[in-house]
C-alpha cells in the first residue's frame, strides 16, 4: 500500500463525534488539520455554561435527590437509584472531556495527522472510520430508543392516571400523578399544562445527559479503534519493509537508465528474486544495507509514537475507565434485580425498559473491554510481524534493530482502569459473571424465603 500523499485520504476520522460535542456544548472541539485549540470561543461559552449547568448539572442533581426524598416503593427506588450511579459518574467523564481536552486533541491530532509521516494503508483507515460512524450512529440510536421507551411507560401510566381520576367522587383524593423517570421535581406539576411542560423538560435533560454518556462512550471506542488500526498498519509496514525497499531501489534503477525496466508490483517470488538480484547489480552492499536500515528505523520510529500515543491516553482516560467500570459493575447488578421484579410481575413496559437498560449498560462495557483487548492483542503481535519481515535477507547489524522491535513489542501494551485492573476481555468476563452470580444469590434468597414460609 502506497504511502504517498493524495487529496482522497480519510480526513477527519472523529467528525460525527466532535459535532456531537459541539452541539452538547463539551468544547468547539476542532479537527486536527484546523490547527485551532480554542475549545470556547466567543458566545460558545455561554452556551456551554447554559447547558452543562440546567440539563447536566441541574438534572443530575434532581435525580440523585428523588431516592433518598419521602417513601419510594422498591421498583421507583431500583430505577431511580440505576440512573442514579450512571449520571453521576459522568460528571467525571464530562470534567475529563473539558480539563483533559488539550492532551485528547493531541492524541487526535497523533492519529490523524502525526503517523501520516509513516507508511500508512488508507483504505483500512477508511474502514475503520466507518466502523466508528456505525458504532456511533447506531449506539445513539439505541439510547434514543431507550429513552423513548421511558416515556411511552410514562404516558401509559399517566392514561392510566387519567382513567383512574374519572372514576373517582368529588370527594376522593386524587392519586399523585407521576413522571417517566424518577426524578426530584420542586414544584407542583400536578396540573395539566405544568405536568406537560415537566414531561417535557425531564425528556430534554435526559437526552442531554443520555447523549453525552453515549457520545463519549462511542469516542473513547472509536480512538481504541484507531490506534489497533495503526499496529496493524504497523505490522504491514515492518513485514513489506525488505520489499518495499528493494522495490523503491529498482525505480530509482529504472529512473537512472535509459532503457526502461518492467517493474511488476507483484508477489511473485521469481520477480522478487529477480528484482533483488537487479538491485544487488547496481549497488553495493552498504549501498543496500543503509536503504535497508532508513526503512527500518522509520517503522521503528511509527512503533514508538504509536505506544507514546497509547500510553498518553491511558495516562488521560484512565479515571474515565475507572468510572465505566464501577458504574457497569454497580448498575448491572441493580437492574438485574429490577429485570426479576418486572418479569415475575409481568409488567410488560418496564420490563422492556430495564433490559434495555440494560443492554446499554453491558454494550458500553462491551465496547472498552473488547476494543481494550484488540489494541493489546495487536500491539503483541508486531513481535511476529517481525519475524516475517524477510531478516534473514539482513546484515547482522540490521537484525538487532530487529530484536529490539521484538524485545519492545512482547512487553504487554494495556489500558487500566486506574491501575486497577486491565480493560480486556477477561475483565468484561469477570463482571458479567459477578452480575449474574449476585442475580443468581438473589433468586436462590427468594425461594428459600418461599420455602420457609411453605
């Protein structure tokens, strides 16, 4: 794959992701190629402040009142206090997002910008930036249908509020109306026009807040991504380095003569054969070895930036990833509990509310642990694209750069949770058995209740 500059080259790998920012008001986050790092400019601020403070802040800290505010029956406190542990932790990924956004951009900007000094395969890019937009769009969408689902139980339990109140005397009390999402609300909302307009707010402030969780989620996914992409672009650049160079050394032949080669861009081992015996003609061995060593020094240089790049960002996200996981751990279980309350009371509409939730909950674990396990997986594996890179065709002293490469490469790369444990699939693996062996602890509590009062 040609290294070479173009004007179709995938630019702007995470511009659903920083419209989605934008639009949220977490920082006018600039493409790399902008060379801008003004994150609030002008009014922006404003607007930033708005949002953050009345549908971040201000949402968050009504929801976190409504568990622990007068009598909640046990499904109104399971649900609340699940949305509760999520919205919480994401103030701490929001504060990274606007504190940490110099060292994100950086890292950014090494991605999109920085490694296109090296060999780099364009169209696998353009793949993994497609995979990226999927992931996004349709985790968005998810949350979007989540969320919806929310507010369909709200208006069917208010239809059912209504037809409860016709029945009712003028002497009767008027059960209390209730919203989708438990939330603390300081006013009176029972009338008509007020409890429209709550609905309404509560629906805004939770897709504010919704979208966010999911935007940030989705990036961090999408950064993983793109840094696995580029060990293995690594690798290929490593395993074609000896071809590559003896290839560019045979154009340079053909540039240099009169009488024009045929230069075939093929894997044919007698063309290779033919073509290295062709370049050892026309150059001398040292000749040879130093076009040999400036191609193996470059792809040293991209290894070295790529886990500079992946140890900056563990560095930067690594509170983030604590977050994810104590609030995946934390609420997979209380929704778990909430899932047998619904499905043993056959309440159709919540229970398709709490396994959406979830799904939500598993899928944005699923998306670190599993994107975490791919970048460590890759990195590992640029030791054995050493091994196919032809060294045995190497002088000796090109081959100790070689081991090096191989030495550097066999040290596990990984992102942690704070140093607390690695984002792999075995960590995913631990938390869904956890989750399920507490559900499981939960059921067997329940029949031995049933068969002790039997």
């Amino acid at each position: 794959m040609s290294n070479t500059m173009d004007i179709n080259l995938p630019r702007r790998y995470f511009s659903m992701h920083f419209f989605i920012f934008r639009f949220l008001g977490l920082g006018w986050w600039h493409h790399p190629d902008e060379r801008n790092i003004q994150n609030f400019p002008g009014l922006y601020i404003y607007y930033s402040i708005f949002t953050e403070i009345f549908l971040v802040a201000a949402f968050i800290g009504l929801e976190s009142i409504d568990p622990f505010i007068g009598e909640k029956d046990l499904d109104r406190f399971m649900i609340s206090l699940s949305f509760v542990i999520t919205h919480d932790l994401t103030l701490i990924k929001i504060y990274i997002f606007f504190f940490k956004n110099r060292e994100i951009q950086d890292i950014v900007h090494t991605l999109e910008i920085d490694l296109r000094q090296f060999y780099q395969n364009y169209n696998k890019i353009s793949r993994t930036i497609r995979k990226t937009q999927i992931m996004t769009g349709s985790f968005v969408f998810f949350g979007w249908v989540t969320i919806a689902n929310t507010n369909a139980y709200g208006i069917v339990q208010d239809i059912r509020w209504r037809a409860e109140v016709t029945k009712l005397n003028n002497t009767d009390t008027a059960p209390l109306r209730t919203l989708p999402q438990p939330i603390y609300i300081p006013w009176d909302y029972q009338s008509d026009v007020i409890y429209i307009s709550t609905f309404l707010l509560e629906t805004v402030g939770l897709l504010w807040t919704g979208d966010i969780l999911l935007t940030i989620d989705t990036f961090i996914g999408s950064i993983i991504l793109h840094m696995s992409s580029q060990f293995v672009i690594l690798q290929e650049a490593i395993i074609t380095a000896y071809d590559r160079t003896i290839y560019r050394l045979t154009k340079n032949i053909n540039a240099d003569n009169d009488d024009t080669l045929i230069i075939d861009d093929s894997h044919n081992k007698e063309v290779e054969d033919y073509y290295e015996s062709l370049v050892q003609t026309y150059y001398t061995k040292k000749e040879i070895e130093k076009a040999l060593e400036d191609s193996l020094k470059i792809c040293i240089r991209q290894h070295q930036m790529l886990i500079s790049c992946v140890e900056k960002f563990a560095s930067t996200y690594s509170y983030g990833f604590m977050t994810q996981l104590i609030s995946s751990l934390a609420v997979i279980c209380v929704v778990m509990v909430q899932i047998s309350q619904d499905a043993s009371s056959f309440k159709s509409i919540r229970l398709a509310t709490s396994l959406a939730f979830f799904a939500a909950m598993i899928i944005q674990l699923a998306i670190q642990c599993f994107t975490g396990n791919e970048l460590t997986l890759q990195a590992g594996l640029v030791s054995e694209a050493v091994m196919q890179c032809k060294w045995e065709r190497m002088p000796p002293r090109l081959c100790r750069l070689l081991v090096m490469t191989m030495m550097r490469a066999q040290r596990p790369i990984h992102l942690s949770a704070a140093g607390y444990t690695k984002l792999d699939n075995d960590c995913f693996v631990a938390v869904s058995d956890n989750s399920f062996l507490n559900q499981l602890k939960y059921y067997t509590n329940n029949v031995n209740a049933y068969i002790k009062v039997l």
